[in-house]
C-alpha cells in the first residue's frame, strides 16, 4: 500500500511539472575525441544522412555558427569525411536560431537534381536534435524514451529520501539493472583512457605544438609529500584523458569530449588510492551521470550554447557529487558538494585558442577534478544544509550561458582564443 501511495504521489508530481528525463546513457557516450559537439555529433549525423542517401551521385555539408567558427580544429570536417569521402564541406559565418551548431546536408542525383536535404542540429554530448517544427529523420532522440519521471534534483532528493533509496538506486529502478553492464563498459573506457595517457609522450597534433604533460606529471608525484601526491596524482589523471581526447583517442563523453578528464580523474585517484570495489565506483557513476542529466535537461551541456560552465562546470559539479556518495555522503551532502561544483564555475567561457581542444581545455579539466575533491571534503564536514539548490545554480547557469557573448561560447573569436596567436 505503501509504494503504490508512493508511485501515485511521483505520478502527480512529474504530471503537475511535466518533466522527464531520458537515460543516463545519454550523458556518457562512449566514441573519439576531440569534441562530442563537433566531432561525434557531425560524424553521427552524417553516419544518418548518408544511410537515407546511399547512393547519391553529389553531397555537401553545410557548417553554420560555432561548427563553423571552430570545425577545423575540431576536426569537424575530418569526421564527416570519413564518413561521405566525397561530400564537399561549405563553411557559414551565420547561425541558425534552433542551436548554435547547425548543420545542413544535401545530395543530388546524376542528373544534378536535388534528392534530399536535411537540416540537423548537433547539441551537446554527442547528441543530435531537428527543429521540431520540421522533423525529417525523426532522429530527435527518439530511440531512447524518457524513462525518468523527474528531472530536478531536488525532487529526486525528496522522492529518494521517502523511499529509502540512495540516488543510484534511483538510477537502477528506472534503467533497469542492465545499466550496470553499459556502466562497467564506462569504466573500463575511463581507465583505460587514464592508463594510455599516462603512457604516451609527445606533442599533441594541431599548430599549438603542445607537448602532452601527463606522464611527467605523474613521475615526478613521486618527490612529493602525501597531501601534495594526491593533487598531483589527480592532475596526472585528468591530464592523461584531456590529452587522449585531444589527439582523438577512444573516451567517455562525461558529460562531454572537451570535459571527459574530470570524471574519469576523480574515481580513478579514489578507486587506486582507496581500494573501492568495482560496483561502489559503478553506483558513484551511476550518481554521476543523474546529475549530468538533470543539467542537459533543464540546461544545456553544449560549450557552443552556455560556456564552459556547461562542459567543465558540469563535469565538475558530477564529479563532486560521485566521491562524496564514495565517501558515504547523505543525499543532502551529494547535492550540496554537486551544486559547489558547478555554482563556482559559473560565467566560465568557452575560448579555445585555434579551435583546438587543447588550451584552455585541458587545464581545465585538471584544475575541476581538483576542485571536485575539495567540493567533496567541505560538503563532508557540513550536515548538507546549504541556501542555495543545485537545481537554482543550473537555472543561474542556463541564464549566464544566454546572456554571454556568442565571442565565449566555442567560437574562438573572444577570450584567450583572440588574445593568443600562433602560426599556423
């Protein structure tokens, strides 16, 4: 009697709020860098266009707005190419209202008749939308059904509390437990992301000539005292995926390409340094990947949309909220650490310099992992009661991304990208 009071009670509230998330899944794809918006997505895309027009004599791909400003360094057209080796790429100063990274492709017959065109949007993480007020390919996420009732955290929270659930148990009652197996897929990817960077040295392809610096960061940990190990370690690690990722190696978007270090960094340093088993770091996902959610839906994850606060911030406020479940924080300290970790990267541009996902990125990534651990030890030592809700900062987060300059948000014409130069 109870959990049918309980369902009643979810029902209404989703109805009532008319909210819904799909799945967890969506947060971490697993592919190859070095952008999840402007790599996996077009590839995707035209992976999609190129199955409804198999044999068209002609293709173009038209990049508008922020896949235009930076798809070179992005490697934007080298993913659609590999893909449609004959498609010829047109570049466009201008944006299309729907979202920021705009895509047009088109194919024509021998004969020069236009067969088909398709306008598609690539929106952050990997994922695709079409306008919905002229859907073609029906690819709007239709293949993966809202399954979460909720979307805010602080009504999981509450749902949670009444149930007796831990937040990954949330996770697991509506994914089902076959998420347990695409999550171990994640953490496998994630390792060894972590492992493979550590192990190469070199200088990162682009005209920034970067040398990769994970692996001597992680040698020289050694001369250092436990309390300064630890950050170096953790910055070793996020490094180590930041540059797989930029050289276009396999990774996990979490909850993108350009932020894939941060996560990855924090559970590797705890799982090595801590012993945790496989199913604690699986839950610690699992966790992760709700609060990554509840911001591509009430925000955006997309550096072309809101900054930087959507891919690091984001990153950051998931990695705060899994160690702190690691280390056996309440629902309330979870979401307090997760709300520190994005509320203190807000207003953060998206400015890499070159269009390439190497600086400031990569940095980054490293600095947020540090700040995800030190978010987890100041909700430790609080009773998780906090002013302002994580679900409030992603709403300030949304409305910041809105009010920035298209110059800081991935169209490399503003911030470092206008103030450093280099020779290409």
């Amino acid at each position: 009697m109870f959990q049918l009071g309980e369902s009643a009670w979810l029902l209404a509230l989703s109805l009532v709020k008319n909210e819904c998330m799909k799945t967890i899944r969506e947060i971490f794809r697993i592919g190859y860098g070095p952008s999840s918006s402007h790599t996996m997505g077009p590839r995707k895309a035209a992976e999609i266009f190129l199955e409804h027009h198999p044999d068209a004599a002609t293709y173009q791909a038209h990049l508008y707005g922020s896949l235009s400003a930076t798809g070179k360094g992005h490697l934007t057209d080298v993913a659609i190419i590999d893909v449609i080796p004959s498609v010829e790429i047109v570049w466009h100063d201008e944006f299309l209202p729907f979202h920021p990274n705009g895509m047009r492709f088109c194919a024509w017959d021998k004969k020069g008749d236009l067969l088909d065109e398709w306008t598609v949007y690539s929106v952050g993480g990997g994922a695709l939308e079409e306008d919905s007020n002229n859907p073609k390919f029906l690819i709007q996420n239709s293949e993966l059904p809202d399954i979460y009732p909720l979307s805010r955290l602080s009504d999981i929270k509450d749902y949670c509390e009444k149930m007796g659930w831990d937040y990954w148990e949330y996770v697991e009652h509506y994914e089902g437990k076959e998420i347990w197996d695409y999550l171990r897929e994640v953490w496998q990817v994630m390792r060894e992301a972590v492992e493979r960077g550590l192990d190469h040295e070199g200088v990162l392809p682009g005209p920034l000539h970067l040398r990769r610096k994970a692996a001597s960061y992680y040698i020289k940990v050694a001369g250092y005292k436990d309390n300064l190990r630890t950050r170096g370690l953790v910055f070793s690690y996020a490094l180590a995926v930041s540059e797989e990722n930029a050289s276009g190696g396999k990774i996990v978007t979490a909850p993108t390409c350009g932020s894939c270090g941060v996560l990855p960094a924090v559970l590797y340093h705890t799982w090595r340094s801590r012993d945790f088993s496989e199913t604690r770091i699986l839950h610690a996902l699992a966790t992760a990947g709700l609060i990554g959610n509840v911001v591509k839906e009430n925000a955006s994850i997309s550096g072309a949309e809101v900054g930087c606060q959507g891919e690091v911030g984001v990153a950051c406020a998931m990695a705060s909220g899994a160690v702190n479940q690691l280390f056996g924080g309440t629902l309330a300290q979870i979401e307090y650490a997760s709300e520190m970790g994005l509320e203190h990267h807000l207003g953060m541009t998206c400015d890499p310099v070159c269009g390439l996902v190497q600086i400031p990125c990569i940095e980054r990534n490293a600095f947020a992992a540090a700040r995800a651990l030190d978010s987890n030890m100041y909700a430790a030592f609080s009773d998780g009661t906090h002013s302002v809700s994580f679900d409030r900062v992603v709403d300030v987060m949304k409305q910041t991304g809105h009010d920035l300059p298209s110059l800081y948000k991935e169209t490399s014409q503003g911030g470092l990208a206008a103030q450093v130069k280099t020779e290409k």
